[in-house]
C-alpha cells in the first residue's frame, strides 16, 4: 500500500489499494502490520453492504479509530469533519470519492466525525478494522460511538 491521497485532517491516513488481478479474480491486501501504526492495529473486523443512495452516519468514537476499506462494487463519497477541540483543523471538513475506480483504506482516528454515501447504482461493500471491540468485551461495556444523524440541528450534514 503507498500512501496516495492527502487530507487536509491530522490523524487520517488515506492508502491506495491495489488490485492483483488475473484469470481466477482479484485480490487486494487491506492492510498489514508492517504500515500500520501500533494504535491502529484491529481488534475486530466487518462487512457492511450499502445500497445505493443509502448513507451510514455521520458518527463519531471517543476512543475508538476505524481502518474502512472501500473496494467497490460501488462509490461511495466518504464525509470527514474533524470535532477535536486541540486539533489544528478543528471544525474543517474533508470529503472524498473512494470504492470501484478508486479503491482505498482509511483510518478515521477518535473525535473525526465521519459518513459515507452509496452514490453508484449498485450495492457496495465497505469493510472496517476497527481497533477496538463494539460495546467492550463479552459486549458488556456502553458502545463507544456519538451518533449525529438522528440530531435535526447537527452540523454534520451529506449532501
């Protein structure tokens, strides 16, 4: 992976992917130890499939960092708004086009507040390596997440 796209958010690290593609499919490695920094190491995994039109978020971890990877077979337009008080860029926003034509992992540390869109017309597959487990261990403690789309006054707005 090489470190392709700038964003303008500290902390939010934005890699091309790249496609090993021959007669049988393709594959794509997410991430490796090796170019990932200690913290943001995974503790869990997922898949989530998002319709077209359909958004997730926006949302935001006190201390919890996602490692989304957009792969396709959509686009999606990922939403960064950076909420950390003590950060240069706070209250800036960043957005972006990530998935079949560009496909790309992205970590998203604590306090980034982020979305993302299903702008193709095809389902998409969006995978996250979070680094810390949803709702603890056993899934016994609070979930670590401040959700802003269900605020009818949030800034945080997808357009």
């Amino acid at each position: 992976m090489s470190k392709d796209f700038n964003c303008p958010i500290p902390g939010v690290t934005i890699r091309k992917l790249t496609r090993y593609s021959d007669k049988r499919g393709w594959l794509t490695e997410l991430f490796r130890h090796d170019e990932l920094e200690t913290e943001f190491f995974p503790a869990m995994t997922y898949l989530s499939m998002t319709d077209p039109g359909a958004a997730r978020g926006p949302h935001e971890h006190a201390e919890q960092a996602d490692l989304f990877c957009f792969l396709g077979p959509s686009t999606f337009r990922v939403y960064l708004w950076d909420n950390r008080a003590n950060s240069p860029t706070y209250g800036e926003s960043f957005r972006i086009e990530l998935g079949q034509d560009s496909p790309a992992s992205m970590i998203v540390p604590k306090g980034v507040v982020h979305a993302y869109k299903n702008i193709g017309d095809c389902e998409g597959l969006v995978f996250n390596a979070p680094n810390r487990l949803y709702a603890g261990p056993d899934r016994t403690e609070p979930v670590d997440e401040i959700r802003h789309e269900d605020d009818p006054n949030t800034p945080y707005v997808l357009d």
